[in-house]
C-alpha cells in the first residue's frame, strides 16, 4: 500500500525482523541480530465504532463516518503489507449492536488477510446481547470471536501464542475478570484482550497485568496510553468518534520476542479535534474577532477540527459573535471563557458608599490575585445586573 502522509503521519522505529526487513515501518539494527530469534508481530486496536455517525448536524458528519469505516480497512491493508502474524481487536468494533451485512463486509475485509490470526471480543457498546449476530456468525478461518464473558484462552499453534480474554454480555459489568493471572506454559507469548478501565467496565490495576502476560491489550478509554510502557497498553480509539477525543488517534504496531516487548504508536491522521484559543481584549470589535478567528484557523492541518476558545477580557458591553464564529469552516464548538472588563474606579466613585463600592475595595485587597479578580467580576456583574445596569443582551 502506498503510504500517504495525510493519513499515517510518521514511521514507527523499531528493531529489524527476518521477514519484511525493508518495511518502511519497522527499519534499524541488523538482520542477522534477529534471524534465529522467534518474533512475532503484531497490530493492536479498539474503539473502532463502526456506524457511529460524530458530530449530527455538522456539514463534515457523514464524511466522517466513511472515515472510520475506510481507516479501518486501512489496517487491514496495513496488517497484509506488514505481514502481521496477529491482529488484536480489543473490544467496541462497532458503536453499537452489528447489522448482519455489517459482519459481512468485516468478515471479508479479515478473509483478505488469511496469513494473519484475527482474535477480537465484544466491548461495552457492542456487547452480546441475547439476539446479537455476533453469536451465530460465521466468521472466516483465521478469526478467532471470544464470546466467553469469563477469560478464556485462544490457542494460536502456528505463532506460538496464547491470547486470554472475554467479551460484555452487557453495558456494564464491573467484575474484575482480569485478576492475577498464573503463567501458562502452553505457548511462548502469552497475551490479554481486554477491554475496560473503570468502575462499571472490568476494572484492573496495571501492575497485576505484568506477571502472567507477555502484552496485555486493552481498549475502551479513548485516548492511547501505554499503562506500563510495552506490557499493558490502551489502544485508544481508532479515531475520535465524538468531538471531545482530543488529540491522535491510531493504531499500535508491535514485536514479541523472548527479549520482552517493544510498541510503537501509529497516528492515523483523518481527524484530529483540537482547542484553539483565541486572545481577545477589551478594545476589540465583534468584527475584529471574527476577522482574527479566521487568520488562526487558516494555520490548522486541513484534518483538525476545533473547540474555538475565547479567552481574556472583552469590553463589557459588547456582544460576542458566537454565532459567526461558529459558522466558520471546522469550528465544532465555540467556548465563552473571557470576562467582561469592567472600569472598576469608575464604578467605586459612581456607588459610592453603597455596597457595590465596598465589595468592590474588599475584592481589589484580596490575596489571591487570580482567584480575587475572577470573583470581583462574577459579583458586579451580579450586582449591575440586579440593579438593571448590567451588560446589555
């Protein structure tokens, strides 16, 4: 597959293997540190959703659902270029309960790639429910479907893996299934497939992993992490599939060896949200803000979309345009986060002696200067307002 810098944004460094020396992905070290070594390698993902459909509303939407359906093709494609001996999908391949020809269209995608072992369970959104297909399909020879909600091991002779996990029959389920795990000596790797993190989705604590396995793969928090650098990592979403995942997404290539484990981050780059903020002062029009707001989105990746954040402080009697700003090309969301900058001695001389002036002298000697400035502008604007002089709407 042709690489294109638009999507895959850099290569990841990690050291040679026997087969597909000249990947472009993997490169460094020395062919022959690694021929009569055992390596297997792998791609780790989650939180795929297939058919959410992010951001209702906005122009970009359907586009951006087409997106996630084609970027996981895309590690498909990626696996075969690879030749990855296992793919890992841990957990929430579609956003909710699959349609049949949904399954099809993914079976034939794993079909595609039959030197690589597919090992997948279902997730918190796409759990099994009593009528899911997910229980009766019929998938292709190299996929591996854990429906077990208790662990359970996949044997996998031809890589000399183990891979242990279980799918949710449920939304929640806040068993801690993982638990502390003996080490099987029935195959070289021992890997986990698991997906949650939290109190209501099998909750864990990293450190308990590292005994019994040789890589523990896990999905369900958005955002990519490793947990344990090289043994316990989270996938993070393939891309962001609401507009509050900041930052990359992507995927996760790696190598086992009996040396230990060794991962590297892949970014996909179709879609990327950000918070950008835009400075605003007291002299500045609604004009004037909309006029810089489009010179600062200009300088984004034509992938980012952004959170517009409107920072500092604005004449007090202005009206911001929120509106225009959120009409601009790619703006998700436009955040108010300026303070109104009231002319504070003016205001001490005009009210004088009443308890307007007094909370505003109490507020200027307060010794938190940050804290002291933003409660001094909540409360006179509190104040003018109850007295029918606050900024106008």
């Amino acid at each position: 597959m042709k690489r294109d810098s638009a999507i895959f944004s850099r290569p990841l460094m990690i050291a040679g293997r026997e087969k597909n020396s000249q990947s472009p992905v993997f490169s460094g070290g020395e062919q022959k540190d690694c021929i009569m070594e055992e390596i297997m390698r792998f791609i780790h993902i989650a939180d795929v959703h297939l058919g959410v459909t992010p951001d209702v509303g906005m122009p970009w939407s359907e586009k951006r659902g087409k997106d996630i359906w084609n970027s996981f093709h895309m590690v498909l494609e990626e696996a075969r270029r690879q030749q990855a001996d296992l793919l890992l999908i841990a957990g929430d391949l579609f956003h909710r309960q699959p349609l049949k020809r949904e399954l099809k269209e993914v079976a034939a995608g794993f079909a595609a790639i039959p030197d690589t072992e597919i090992v997948l369970i279902a997730g918190n959104h796409d759990y099994l429910h009593p009528k899911s297909y997910y229980r009766t399909f019929a998938w292709p020879d190299n996929v591996h479907f854990i429906l077990n909600k208790d662990l359970t091991p996949v044997h996998l002779e031809r890589i000399h893996t183990t891979v242990w996990g279980c799918s949710f029959w449920d939304k929640e389920d806040d068993r801690a299934v993982y638990g502390k795990h003996q080490r099987q000596m029935d195959s070289e790797f021992q890997i986990l497939l698991g997906h949650g993190g939290d109190d209501r989705h099998h909750p864990f604590r990293a450190n308990e992993l590292t005994a019994g396995y040789d890589y523990a793969a896990f999905g369900h928090i958005h955002k990519a992490a490793q947990l344990i650098p090289n043994r316990v990592v989270m996938a993070g979403s393939l891309e962001p599939t609401d507009c509050n995942d900041f930052g990359p997404h992507g995927f996760w290539i790696g190598e086992l060896t009996e040396a230990g484990c060794r991962v590297s981050f892949y970014p996909i780059k179709k879609c990327e949200y950000i918070r950008q903020e835009l400075p605003v002062t007291p002299e500045m029009s609604a004009y004037a803000m909309v006029g810089l707001a489009q010179q600062e989105l200009a300088k984004r990746a034509p992938y980012q979309i952004s959170h517009l954040v409107l920072r500092g402080y604005r004449d007090a009697d202005i009206v911001l345009p929120v509106h225009e700003l959120a009409q601009l090309n790619r703006v998700v969301r436009v955040v108010d986060e300026t303070e109104p900058d009231y002319p504070f001695d003016q205001l001490k001389q005009r009210y004088d002696g009443t308890l307007l002036a007094q909370y505003i002298e109490t507020l200027e000697a307060y010794p938190d200067a940050a804290s002291g400035r933003k409660a001094l502008y909540y409360g006179v604007q509190a104040m003018l307002n109850a007295m029918g002089e606050g900024q106008e709407t």
